[in-house]
C-alpha cells in the first residue's frame, strides 16, 4: 500500500528559496512538488506607485511528500534549510493558490466576523455594544442594539480601528466574597 503525498512547511533562510529548490530537484526524489506562494505589494515612491512580487509567507516553503522521516533527514542537513514547521492541509494550500498574484489588500481579512460583539470606540453610540453583520476590506458594518427616532436596530459602518472585541473584563464589577 502506497502512502498518500501530504504537504509540510518549512522554513527557509530569507533569499535562498532558489538554492532550496535546486537542492531539493538533486537530492530528494521523495518531493514531487514544491510552493512558495506570492503576492503583489504596493509600494508609495517618489515617483508614484510600485507594485512588487513579494512572499505571502517569508520564509516559508510547502513541500508535498511520502515517507517523512526520510525526507526530515536530508532537509535538516541542509543549511539553508532551518526547521521543520509542520503539516500543511490541502485546503490551505488551496487557500494560497487562490491568493497567489493577487495584492495583499485585496486578500487581507478582517480580524472581526459576522456574530462578534463588540464595543463602539468612536461616534455617537460611542461605548455602546455592536453585534458584527459583515466585513469587507477594511469596513466592518454592525448592528447597535438603539432606539432613534423610531428606528431600533441602527446599521453603521465602521473601519476596524474604530471598533474592539468585547471582553469578559469589561462587564467586570465588584463581587461579593
């Protein structure tokens, strides 16, 4: 029975992805294929705006594979090669191909998802409890549990920073012993 190839990260020293490869293409025969995933960054200069290829994760190299304990041992001896970071599912993979060539801002999430509360840190509802509808980009709309003019349920947009994850700490008050 033939084990199924399965995909491991490791990680390499900034620079040497070429010198990593040709290694790899020499004196591993176990790998069969190998990514480094890229994305498109931004730059403001002088001169306007740059567009770079740049690595999505620094550092970090997918190797798909059988027989991973031979394959450890000719990785770790190789300078270049610095540590064995772990397995890598093929979903996430799936997920970088996806990002890859893409800007950084176009594939940047939110730190927020839809049912977070979380507290208002500016505007009028200022302190007030928000429940997470949806994000996009930088935005994130919610849902303030006020009554205006007639209106309860008020849907506002806010960019990230002008929100923050409620805590357990600030309903916090002064307990009896």
């Amino acid at each position: 029975m033939t084990e199924r190839k399965r995909w491991w990260a490791w990680a390499i020293k900034r620079n040497r992805v070429d010198h990593v490869v040709s290694f790899i293409k020499g004196h591993v025969p176990e790998v069969d294929k190998y990514f480094y995933p890229q994305i498109k960054k931004e730059y403001q200069t002088k001169k306007g705006i740059r567009v770079k290829d740049r690595p999505f994760y620094e550092g970090y190299l997918f190797l798909r594979y059988t027989n991973p304990d031979v394959v450890y041992h000719k990785l770790s001896a190789y300078p270049f090669i610095t540590t064995f970071a772990g397995p890598v599912t093929d979903e996430e993979i799936l997920i970088m191909e996806r990002s890859q060539g893409k800007l950084l801002s176009e594939i940047k999430t939110s730190r927020f998802v839809e049912g977070d509360v979380v507290v208002l840190l500016s505007g009028p509802f200022k302190g007030f409890e928000a429940l997470v509808l949806s994000t996009e980009g930088g935005q994130v709309r919610v849902k303030v549990d006020a009554k205006i003019l007639g209106q309860t349920g008020i849907d506002l947009v806010f960019s990230e920073d002008q929100i923050e994850r409620k805590s357990e700490l600030q309903n916090a008050s002064v307990q009896d012993i």
